[in-house]
C-alpha cells in the first residue's frame, strides 16, 4: 500500500533525505474452576483449518454497532479437542459444532494477549471428518482505521453522511469476525450484508442477489470468492454511486465515490481498465474474478489497500480532475491503482506465508508499478522516479536500526512495523537489480514461472529464487508457458550464456534478503586494473549501539552464507561501526563469520557506453580493463542497491567530468553521484568539501532527477542549520542554494505546458524558490493569488505553480483565512490537498496550532490526514517544537487512532525529529520515549531510529559546520571575484 500524495513535490522543499513494540507474550491465568487455555503461542496451531467461511453481517449505522454470523466448514489434520481460531474485541455467542451427527454446544475459551478464542469439544475431533462451527457476534464499528470501521463525510450542504468500511490488513479481521486470521490459512469466503434500503453494499465478489427482511432491511448475498486470506476480505456499506467499464478480458470495473464527487472518478478507470488488461498479458494468467471494483474511503489511514476485487483507496489516491488536478496528482494515482492491481497477483493470487517475507507482496508491487507505467503510460516518464525510492530506503536502511527484508515477526506490532521502506521500497530496488543481472526477459519468465508455480499457495524468498534460476532447464519445461518456450528457444539461438543459466539466484539474493543495511563499494583504478572492496554501509550512531548489537545480533548472522577467515572477523565489525574491546573480537572471532554480498557491479568506461557487468562475490576482488581509461562510472543508472566511493584520484576525475561535461553521463548517474558523495561525506569516508564541490556543477543541471537529487542533499544541511538557529551560516547555505539553481527557476514559465518531467520540475522549483523568498517567483505568486482571491477563487490558476502560489498566500492572516474557507467549501479532493499543504507553511504560530488540533478534532480537517499535518509543520522553523509538543501531550490517542507499529505513527515519530542536532532535543527525545511502556509503544523501532537519526545529524554537525562555513566562505569569494581585464588592454604605467 503505497504512501501518501505530495511528498515528493514537498520533501525538496520543508524536509530532508534523512530520515517492534512487542505485545507481552503471555500465558492467560488460569481462573479457578475453569479449563486452562490450551494453547500458549501467538501463532495458531496447524491441526485445524478452515475450508469455507459463510459470513453475515450487519452494520448498523445509526448505533454504530454490528452483529454478524459466521459458519466455517473446517479441515481436521490432526486429532484434537481444541478450535483455536482469532478473535479480538468481539461478544461471541451461540457456539455451535455441526457434526454428521448433530449440532452442540462448545465450550469458549479466551486468550486475549494473544487475540485468540479457543472452542473446546468435549469428545475429539477426528481428523479427516467433516466439522463445521458456527459463531454469532457482536461488537462496536470502529473508530479507528482498521478492522470494520465507521467513517462519515459531509455533503455540500453540510449534511453529515456515515458509512461503514474495511481495513483488514494485516491482522485485523479478527476485530470484525473470528477467523484464522494469518496469511496461509486461505479459505473460500461466502458474504452476505445486511443494510438499509438508502444504501448499497459491496464486497470481493459481484451481488447474486439481495432479499427483502423484516424490520425494512435487505440481505446482499455476494458470489463465492476464490481461496484467499483474511486480510483480503473486504465490504462497505455506503451511499457511494459509480462508474463502469470493462477489460478486454469482459472483467467489470467500477470506481465507486460519494455522490458529489463521481464525477472525478473517470480518470481513475480508464487506468484500471488499461492497467488490469496489462497485467492480463504480462503475467499470462488471467485475473481470476468478474470484477474489480475501487471504492475511494473518505477517512481512510493508508494510501490504498489491495482487498481481492474490491480495492480501497483514499480519495486523493483516486479522485483526479483534470482541471484542478496537477501532473504530479495524475502520476501519482496511476502508480497506486498500478501497485493495487499488481498485488492481484503478487499477494493475492501469490501470498507469503508469513508476515516476516512481506516483501514478496509490497516489493514487487511497488517494482511493478514502474514497470507497468514504463510500458503502459510511457508519457508519464515515472521510470526516472524509481531512483527515489532507492535513495529513501537506503537513508533507513544506514542506520544501525534498520532491519533486514526478511526479519522474524510474531506479535501484530511487529508485523504492523513491516510495512515500511525497508519491504516497500528497497525489496523493490532488488529485485529491480536482479531483473537486470539475470535480464528483463529471464526476469519475467521467472516470475510468470513463480506465479504459476504458486497460485492459491503461499510462499517463502526460497520459491522465487528457485523459480528465478535455471529458468530453461527446470522439471516444469514441459509445461512451459508461451513466453516461457520463447525466451528458451531464443535462448538456444544466442548460444546461452548470456542469461546467468548456471547461476543460483538463491545464492546471491539471500545476502540481500537475510542481511541487513546494504554494501559500499570502493573503486580504485590503476593503470587497467580496477581494485574493488566491499564493506558494509553504516551511519555513525551512538555508542549504546555496541550493546544493542550483541543483544540484538540477528539469527542470520549465525548461518553465514559465504565464509571468510575469522581473523577478518573483527576488522569486518570495525568497518561496519561496531567498535569492539578486545574480549568481544576475540568471541566474534571464534563463533562468527563475516556476510558478504554477492555484488551485480554495472560499470560503463570512458572508452565505451556498454554497459558491462560482473558479479562480485568476495570483499575484495580485481577487474582488468582491455584499455586505460580517462573515467569510469559503476552501478550504471543505479540499477543496484549499492553505493560507491571512486578512491586516490576517483572523485576528483568525476568532479572534473561533471564541471567539464556533465551530459557524457545519463541524468540517473548523475543524480546517483550526487547521491553517494553526500553518503560517503556523512560518514568522513570523503570530506563534505568534495561533495560540495561536486554540488558546484549543478548550475549547469537542468534533470529532473539529478536537480531532485541535488536540493534532497543540500536542503537537509540548510534545515539542521535554521534549527540550530545559527543565523550567518543559514543566510551563507541559502545564498549558495539559490545562486546554484536561480538560473534554471528564472527559465521556468508559469504554466501547465511541457512534458511530464519539465512539469513537475516546475513544481517544485517554483516552490522551493518562493518558500525560500526569491524574490522574483515570490512577486510573480503574490501578483496571482491577489488575482485568485479578488475573483473570489474563480480564476483558474495554472496547475502547475499553484503550490508556490497557496504558499505565498498562506503568509498573511488574511490570505491563510481565505484559503481555509476555499478548502471548507471544495469538492475537489486535489484542491484540499494542495490547500491544507500549502497552509503548513505559515509563519503564524497560532495557525499552525489550530491545524494540529482541528485535524485531531477531524470535523474542519480530516483526522486521517494528521500525520501528514504534523509532518509537514514540524518542518516549518515555527512549528517544529509546536509538532513535538503535540505529539507528547496527545501521544495516547495518536496511537489508538493509527495503531502501535503502523507506517502513520512512524512517520510522525522519525518525521518530527529526523533534523533535530542538539544533545538537548535528543535528551528531550529519549525521556519521553522512555517514560513510555512496551504497551505504550516503548520499543517500537521507529523510536531507535529517532534516537539513531539524531545522533547522526549531532554529530555530522559538531564534524562539518565550521567546514561547512569556511567553504561556503571560499565559494562566496570565488563567486564575486572580479574577472580579470583584457591583458591586451592593460596599460603598465
């Protein structure tokens, strides 16, 4: 489930590139008289399953309530006495087991730690036999956003209209129906809902038909769903209206809204109905339902959810008008109903077995996003923005608090804390690293392998990796599929090797999977041979962390996958930042041995433009070249999860190349190195003057992804300093910023004309250059919001610069108040979202505070749209202490709001304080957090990486800021050096 919308046209602009609670495990006591809980893990046993599950329920949105009935045909495996299924926060009643001798009664037992009822027989279930059980409940709708939840919106005329949703991963059906509720106990789901005549329900499957009850109410039954897991089940009970089309395959799709705002959906369906034949064709297997319905919630926490035929999403994930909406909103609706649909098959069809290899949902969802635009929207050019999500996840995945892919998880909390960056973003950049080692064409052979392999199962990292390797040979070529047989036999042709047959993929993915953090790779060049090392990336922290990680050392570790001499043992664990006494190397030595990642290097010559590749297995290894070469340039286009530090001589020349002749590189390389200088000179392995040198060439860069790249390293430097509050520095850093990029904000024009690209470069230039006040763009915005507001908002403003132009009009009192009443009175969900964007920027301390508290309130501002609030204005130097203080005294009801672990809580916790550098904000920090408890959100790890975060940021502060100044210092000097006279002209007198 993607992020939300606006960051990345914000994140250059307020914020930086910088960026699990455990449940008590325990037994229940026992109460006197009474039989003992008969199980004491958090996962279910494996001696029942369910088969069929036949679900009714029944919302009732005027007592905001439900009651339901659920009947599940079990699959006895071994003999037992115990139903141990999930349940949390439901009255159950009426427990009935159905036998093919009768109906009876069993005895209900309740483990509520673990979120489990067991249902006990007084004779044994025998395995093989056919059982049903059959459970009535009841509950509140909730007020939060998960499990089966109330929302409400309100008309145009302020009618205030209540609907009834849901939000089941990933462990939350078991809130709205008992259910085994874990991933690999799939079963087939048979749904009926209960609702008054004024609304309409929909759910996983197409209406069969609906009956008339007593008490003026009506039943919805919906067709069989196929096998599929709990946290895919799906039903709203609403007023929505829709739209509809259908596939080429004869699938319905409809996109379902409020009523007043259907009319913004026609864009969200065309994309479906193109981006579901896509898939059709790409995977070769059909999608297996009659419908695909995306329905736009109107309190809804995440960006979207990929619930099997019943997709839910925000409405500013869904809702475009295309005269209100930008490009950047066009692009980013495309990408989330691309990563929903995508999950139709990666997740739903394929699902993992368990939520520690999450991943092999959200990774390749978020890769196929990208890889279904590039083809199927190529205009949209969103394969230069895959490099983004790389440089995010890496930025996390530096600190010593990351963790790796595929981590062991066991309590919701722990599972909630997977979906992060981590499992979204950098499972996608391997697998987009492996796509290219092993080629596009064998990649998509494996996975289309992969995916027929498994349909209706569940899977581990083993099964793809085996489904990726050998892909010509493997027991299933008989029955190879079409693209199968012609990769092959293009194959043969072309003699073979080329495509890695021999290699075992499992091999070299699992120093990428089982591993935390990711490789540097030094390069050093001489004469024609090329000397590589490898070690591992990691951010300076503090020096708890030695303890931590002794504590913590992962499972991994003790099952190395490439062994190297213990001697070097010790030296490894320096490199990585564990410093080490002498009796801790000497036991690391003996018991451990260093992991290695198997490298795919990319490299491209100053002699050549092929991309050449080799596979790095060691921590040291050579390349010899056929010819000396002026320049190289490795991970080409940042197709790898790698960095890279050019050594000697390295980055001089690379400097020098950049300065002399900056397009003899692609946009993405060049961005690439903008990227790891800024790395390496955080933690000393180059000094910040040689990023900052490179930065110089940037007055000359007009791509989008290498300008991105060039304001997310140096706004970051340019916030710890406003924080810190020292006043000539922060005027000499935005004085070097603007003078970098004024000449490509002067070119900009105020409208919507151009290519994608050149449009959303317009975006967020326009906007750094206003909140930054030059002086021209904030002239040229004021002059239209003066325009904007005598027309009472009825001019239309280019979409485009709208952003830089709500700031600008956000300075004043009166301009903040106009545009709250125009969010108050729109319909049109990307106008609010630029709006309430654009009113974070005030200087208006009272202003600010008001947003915080009303998006609690959520009556004025949507309370699922409070993290973002306070995100955004703890990025305002006015705001940032007033976010922190937020988040202290409203801490309770932030997380029974969002839930412990979720992705919302995160990113207000590492949000607010990833540019705080002062040991006072970090003691501030952790006493607060500290006082907390586990229950509480004690150790979540999002907490550790504040705590890391900070560390980091004090002490690249305390190493660089006089640096920084003298540079800055030089630089200013050079810049207005007078040029010299025409020697010619001179006269010696």
């Amino acid at each position: 489930m993607p992020q939300a919308a606006l960051g990345l046209l914000l994140m250059f602009v307020y914020s930086g590139s910088s960026l699990g609670a455990q449940l008590p495990h325990f037994k229940p006591p026992d109460i006197p008289g009474s039989r003992p809980f008969p199980w004491d893990q958090m996962r279910l046993p494996k001696t029942v399953f369910p088969v069929h599950y036949m679900l009714t329920m029944h919302p009732n949105l005027t007592t905001l309530n439900f009651k339901g009935i659920v009947c599940i045909q079990l699959d006895i495996r071994e003999d037992t006495t115990a139903i141990v299924l999930h349940a949390k926060q439901l009255k159950t009643f009426n427990v009935k087991l159905r036998t093919p001798e009768g109906v009876r009664d069993l005895q209900v037992l309740e483990n509520p730690y673990h979120q489990q009822l067991a249902l006990v027989s007084d004779e044994v279930l025998t395995k093989g036999k056919d059982y049903e059980v059959e459970l009535e409940f009841s509950a509140e709708l909730s007020d939060s956003y998960h499990g089966f939840y109330r929302s409400s919106y309100r008309t145009s005329s302020g009618e205030v209209r209540m609907l009834a949703s849901t939000q089941f991963e990933a462990t939350f059906a078991r809130t709205a129906f008992p259910c085994f509720d874990e991933p690999a106990f799939k079963a087939n789901f048979t749904i009926s809902v209960i609702r008054e005549p004024r609304h309409i329900a929909i759910s996983n499957m197409p209406k069969t038909k609906t009956l008339a009850l007593p008490g003026d109410v009506l039943e919805d039954r919906f067709g069989t769903t196929v096998k599929m897991s709990t946290y895919l089940v799906a039903f709203i009970v609403s007023d929505f209206q829709s739209v509809s089309k259908y596939t080429l395959q004869g699938v319905k799709i409809s996109v379902y809204a409020v009523p007043e705002k259907v009319n913004q959906t026609g864009f969200a369906l065309d994309v479906a109905v193109r981006l579901l034949d896509f898939y059709d064709n790409y995977f070769n297997i059909a999608y297996p339902l009659p419908k695909q319905d995306l329905a736009a919630i109107p309190d809804f926490q995440s960006g979207a959810m990929e619930n099997w035929g019943l997709t839910t999403y925000r409405e500013g994930a869904l809702l475009y008008d295309p005269d209100q909406s930008s490009v950047s909103d066009k692009v980013h609706i495309t990408k989330i109903i691309a990563h929903e649909l995508a999950h139709q098959w990666f997740g739903n069809l394929v699902t993992m077995e368990w939520w520690s290899d999450l991943w092999l949902n959200e990774g390749f969802a978020k890769f196929m996003e990208f890889i279904s635009l590039d083809i199927a929207y190529p205009e949209l050019q969103t394969d230069d923005m895959f490099l983004m999500k790389c440089f995010h996840a890496m930025e996390v995945d530096s600190l010593a608090s990351s963790h790796p892919i595929s981590t062991p998880v066991e309590n919701p909390t722990e599972i909630q804390e997977m979906f992060d960056d981590v499992s979204y973003d950098k499972g996608a950049c391997i697998l987009n690293m492996i796509q290219v080692f092993l080629t596009p064409e064998a990649f998509e052979v494996g996975i289309i392998r992969y995916l027929k392999r498994y349909s209706y199962r569940n899977t581990v990292n083993s099964h793809l990796w085996e489904s990726l390797t050998d892909i010509c040979n493997g027991d299933d070529l008989q029955e190879a599929l079409p693209k199968q047989k012609e990769f092959c036999s293009k194959r043969d042709l072309e003699s073979g090797k080329s495509y890695n047959d021999n290699l075992n993929v499992k091999t070299i993915m699992d120093t990428w999977t089982l591993q935390q953090g990711f490789p540097l790779v030094s390069v050093e060049v001489k004469n024609r041979g090329v000397w590589l090392t490898q070690e591992r990336y990691l951010k300076s922290g503090d020096a708890a962390y030695t303890e931590r990680f002794w504590r913590d050392l992962p499972s991994t570790f003790f099952n190395p996958i490439q062994t190297v001499p213990t001697s070097n043992c010790s030296a490894y664990l320096g490199i990585a930042g564990f410093p080490l006494t002498n009796s801790k190397s000497s036991q690391i030595s003996q018991n451990y041995s260093r992991l290695v990642w198997w490298i795919p290097l990319t490299y491209k010559t100053s002699v050549s433009n092929t991309t050449q590749h080799h596979l790095m297995k060691s921590e040291a290894d050579i390349l010899r070249l056929p010819d000396e070469v002026e320049w190289l340039k490795f991970n080409v286009d940042m197709s790898g999860y790698y960095i890279v530090h050019y050594a000697n001589k390295g980055w001089r020349t690379i400097i020098k190349l950049l300065q002399d002749n900056h397009t003899a590189l692609s946009g993405k390389d060049r961005a690439s190195l903008i990227h790891d200088v800024f790395r390496l000179a955080s933690i000393g392995k180059v000094d910040l003057a040689t990023a900052l040198d490179l930065s110089t060439y940037l007055s000359k860069e007009t791509d989008i992804m290498a300008v991105s790249q060039g304001l997310g390293e140096l706004l970051p430097i340019y916030k710890l300093i406003e924080k810190r509050g020292i006043t000539q520095l922060e005027i000499s850093m935005k004085r070097y910023i603007l003078d970098l990029f004024k000449g490509l904000i002067s070119q900009q024009k105020w409208d919507d004309s151009g290519s994608v690209s050149e449009r959303m470069l317009r975006s967020y230039l326009l906007l750094f250059a206003c909140v930054r006040n030059f002086t021209p763009c904030v002239t040229k915005a004021q002059q239209l919001f003066n325009m904007w507001k005598d027309s009472d908002g009825d001019m239309s403003l280019p979409v485009d610069v709208i952003m830089a132009v709500y700031v600008v009009g956000a300075q004043t009192s009166e301009g903040w108040d106009f545009l709250l009443e125009k969010y108050r009175r729109s319909l049109q969900t990307s106008v609010k979202t630029h709006i309430k964007a654009a009113l974070t920027f005030t200087p208006l301390r009272d202003k600010l505070k008001w947003m915080l508290e009303q998006s609690l309130l959520g009556e004025v501002m949507e309370t699922h749209d409070l993290p973002g609030v306070i995100f955004y204005v703890s990025r305002n130097p006015i705001g940032h202490k007033l976010a922190w203080d937020f988040i202290r005294a409203n801490w309770q009801t932030l997380i029974e709001k969002f839930e412990l672990g979720s992705s919302s809580i995160a990113h207000m916790v590492t949000g607010v304080t990833s540019h705080y550098s002062t040991s006072a904000m970090l003691e501030s920090v952790q006493n607060f957090f500290g006082s907390l408890t586990e229950e509480t959100g004690s150790e979540m790890r999002c907490i550790q990486q504040a705590y890391d975060t900070i560390q980091d940021n004090i002490n690249w502060a305390n190493n660089n800021f006089s640096k920084l100044q003298s540079w800055l210092s030089k630089q200013h000097h050079v810049r207005n050096k007078p040029k010299p006279t025409n020697p010619h002209l001179h006269v010696d007198l």
